[in-house]
C-alpha cells in the first residue's frame, strides 16, 4: 500500500466518531493501533501504521 493510501486510511479511522474518546484516552501508539484494528475496513500493518503516523507528523511540521 503506498503512503497516499495508508494516510487516508489512518485520518478516516482516527476520526470515527465512535472511537475519538477512546482514541484521545490513549497512552501509546500502540494502544491506538489496537483500538484502530477494531474497525472492520482498518487492515494497516503495525509498520505501515507507524509510516503513516510519521508522515502526518511530517505534515503538520
């Protein structure tokens, strides 16, 4: 999946409205990654998550 893709991905899950409390609770990305995996269309990779979490980062700096 190239970064374009897993971008898209990950902002659609992060912001399911079921999931934001839960999300912003969360203390690690790893515990963000296990409440993402919750969701039946989320199929990232712990690495592809991290990639994308990293090329948000890049994003806002």
């Amino acid at each position: 999946m190239d970064i374009a893709e897993i971008k898209h991905m990950l902002l659609h899950a992060l912001t399911e409205d079921e999931l934001v409390e839960r999300l912003d609770k969360a203390k690690s990305q790893q515990e963000v990654y296990g409440i993402l995996q919750e969701l039946s269309y989320f199929t990232l990779t712990m690495e592809e998550f991290k990639q994308g979490i990293e090329a948000l980062q890049n994003e806002e700096a």
